[in-house]
C-alpha cells in the first residue's frame, strides 16, 4: 500500500510521538517515499530502514503485515521489547 492515511498505524504512531515528545520515534515503512504530512510534521518522528530503527530503538512495535518485518534477523532484537501486533514473531 503506497497510500498510509486509512492505516491505524499512522495514528499509533502519532499519538506515541506526541505522547513522548523527547523521544525519537523511528518509522519504518518500505513501501512509501515519505511520510504522511502529520507524522512529517513531528519534530520527533524519522523515517528510517529497518537496521538503523532496529539498531536505535529500544522499543520496536511491529504494526503491519510487510515480509520484511518476517525477515528480521531475531538475534537483531535480543534486548529490546518487541509489541508484535501482527504475529509476525511467531
């Protein structure tokens, strides 16, 4: 899906971003060239690959059904706490 304004992630996203303002929250989405205009808008919020969001976060939450997020390396998430929202883990 190229097109993010009817994903519920966009809203999560949203909501943890303003809820946490000193926080970065790293967006990973491999089918879109740029995020949606209100995430855009975060000072807080980057789009980034999923090895430097991985690498940086403490928290990863796995909120869509892409076969890249199947394909993470597990050992890449010793350590951090993984919300997996979509039973990618399994």
């Amino acid at each position: 899906m190229d097109d993010l304004r009817a994903s519920p992630a966009v809203d999560i996203v949203g909501a943890v971003a303003m809820a946490l303002p000193a926080v970065t929250v790293y967006v990973v989405e491999p089918h879109v060239r740029q995020l949606p205009r209100r995430l855009a808008e975060l000072p807080n919020v980057r789009s980034a690959g999923s090895a430097e969001a991985i690498k940086e976060a403490d928290i990863v939450a796995l909120l869509v059904n892409h076969d890249s997020f199947r394909a993470i390396n597990k050992t890449k998430l010793v350590g951090k706490v993984v919300y997996d929202t979509r039973g990618l883990r399994r």
